[in-house]
C-alpha cells in the first residue's frame, strides 16, 4: 500500500467561517477530512497528516514557512511515497515554486493543492482537488513539485495564480500540463523529466533583500534609485512585452548600470503571462542588455522572485547567480 504524507498549512481549502471572514482553524481539519467517506476508499493510498503550526492564510507565508514545509518533508522523505501540501491559492505558486528549487535531487511526486470554496462548504472543490492529489502524489509518476488545480496538473515554477474566484485558478502559460484529470488522470509522458542526480536534499533559504519592478507609462524611475543600492542582491524588473521599457524617458539605465556596477543580478521578466523576454529585439531592450541585465525568458516572476532566494541563500556570488538566472535549473525556462 502506497503511503502519502498531507502536510496541511493552511489556505481556504480548511477555513471555517469567522466574525472576520473565513481563517484557518487548529485541530478542525483532521476531523473534516474524517468526514470525507471517499478518502476511505483502497484506490486512496494510506496517508498521514501533518498540521501546520500555526495555520497561515497564505498571503501571510514567508521564507521561513518554506523552510519549515521542507523541514517536514526532509525528516519523512524516506518514508512515504509522495507528499501533498495543502495551502492557500494566493501564494501557492511562489511556494511551489520555491520548493522546486530548495527540495534538490527530488525523485518523488510533491504536490501542491487548495481550494477556492472551503471544505466545509456544500460546493466546495477542495474535496476533488484533495483526492486527486492524493492519487498523483501516490502514483510516482510526476517525481516533481507540481501544482494540481481544477483537474490540471502543473509543473510548479511553472504556475502562476490566475483567477480569484474560479474553481480553475492557476494556468501554466508557458509549459504544457503534467496531466489532465477528467474520467480518468492522464500524463503527458512527453514532458515526464527528473531533476535527480544524486541524494535528496532540502535547502535552507535565508532572508535576501530582493526587489520586483513593474513598469508603467509615465514611471519615475529616480523613485527607485534610493532602493537600488549595493544592499539589493537582486532584482526582477516586469517589463513590457519581450523586455521592453520605456526608453525615451531613459532615467532607469544609468540606475541599472550603477546597481549592475554594485553588485545587483537584475532579470528580466515580462508583465506578458503568455511568450518569452528576447533582449535585442527592439531598442528598448537592446539598452537593458547593455546595462547587464539577463534574461529570464520566459519564466514566471513567482519563479524569478524564488530562483533569486534560492541562488542566494546557496551562498552563489553575484557572476555565479546572474549565469544561473540565464539557465534552466529546475525546468522554469524554456531556452
Ligand atoms: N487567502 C487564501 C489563501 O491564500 C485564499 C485561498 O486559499 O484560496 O490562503
């Protein structure tokens, strides 16, 4: 019998109602998932449940959580055959993404999931989500961190929130999906890759001061130089399209430059959920490049904001990061 550890953090799929709206509530969830007869079913692997503590709206997770989810995983990983996460869909594709990159030489299925209606709620999605997830963590055939959402199956860096109230939430623009579940779940046995090369390992992030800018018509960008200091190790800049900025208004070069000159990796993302940054193609990113920013195709800015955290608590310098941003570490980027 397959056996699957549930690590519950938190997120609407256990919220119950309060005076302030729906918030996670300690020791409710063991007893809603008793009360899911289908979870006793033999096509459901055995599973454990670990309870989060203290149970977070995911809007409230940080690096330390990350850090705690792996902790958790490290300790059982010899253990069980799969893990499913359960967290809030705010943040679940950075923590995915942020998994991806800290959980090294994975070889088992980790997969995150929610819900957008509570369980305890008649309509509630949280209890397909829960059960497919459970037999996708069991089935080993995804040996990665993956984000299954409303019958499709992600791969995690690849994931990125797209709807606030649709029970189909996250969409994964720029890689095709792990699976679909409809009658029956079925891979892609194209796209089925491992990132294992040697013994498991869960990396440890550390607190990195890191940026993200958006671009907008009419931007100041000497608003941005008093933050673009030696201090910031990093920094993803959301530009428009394939990696454009705003060029007649040429203020952020020379900041660029000078926080390039001090140290600083900056990539390149594009505010286009959809396509890929090619710096060169027009003039108003040709400059970019000039100034020493690279490229981060297309991967997502969940996943940029992540690589950046992992890369630096790896203790990698400054040269060693701006290079990786540019590779395809975990399957994030399409080069
Ligand atoms: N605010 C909630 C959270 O991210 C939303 C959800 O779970 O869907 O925890």
């Amino acid at each position: 019998m397959k056996k699957v550890c549930i690590i519950y953090t938190g997120g609407t799929i256990g919220m119950t109602k309060t005076d302030k709206g729906y918030a996670p509530k300690e020791g409710y969830f063991k007893g809603a998932l008793e009360e899911i007869d289908d979870l006793k079913r033999e096509e459901i692997p055995d599973f454990e449940l670990v309870e989060m503590h203290p149970l977070l709206d995911s809007s409230n997770m940080t690096l330390h959580e990350w850090n705690k989810i792996s902790e958790e995983i490290e300790k059982r990983y010899d253990d069980f055959d799969g893990f499913v996460i359960l967290h809030g869909t705010d943040t679940m594709a950075y923590t995915a993404s942020a998994l991806s990159f800290s959980l090294e030489n994975l070889s088992k299925p980790v997969v995150l999931t929610g819900s957008q209606i509570p369980l305890c709620e008649i309509r509630s999605d949280g209890r397909d989500n829960l059960i497919t997830s459970l037999m996708i963590a069991a089935g080993g055939i995804v040996n990665e961190v993956c984000l299954y959402f409303g019958g499709k199956l992600m791969r995690g860096n690849r994931a990125t929130k797209y709807s606030a109230d649709g029970l189909i939430a996250f969409k994964s623009p720029n890689f095709p999906l792990l699976a679909e579940a409809g009658i029956e779940i079925k891979y892609s046995q194209s796209l089925r890759e491992s990132f294992c090369k040697g013994k498991f390992k869960a990396c440890r992030f550390r607190p990195v001061p890191i940026g993200v800018i958006k671009v907008f018509p009419g931007i100041q960008f000497e608003l941005f130089e008093s933050i673009m200091t030696e201090k910031l190790k990093g920094i993803v800049i959301e530009t428009f399209g394939a990696g454009n900025i705003p060029a007649s208004e040429n203020e952020l070069l020379p900041i660029i430059e000078k926080a390039f000159k001090s140290g600083t990796v900056i990539t390149v993302c594009s505010q286009c959920p959809e396509g890929s940054v090619a710096l060169g193609t027009y003039e108003t990113s040709s400059a970019l490049k000039g100034a020493g920013a690279v490229s981060g195709h297309d991967i997502t800015t969940e996943a940029a904001v992540c690589k950046l955290y992992y890369l630096f608590s790896k203790g990698y310098d400054a040269s060693t990061v701006k290079n990786m941003m540019e590779e395809n570490i975990r399957g994030e980027m399409s080069i």
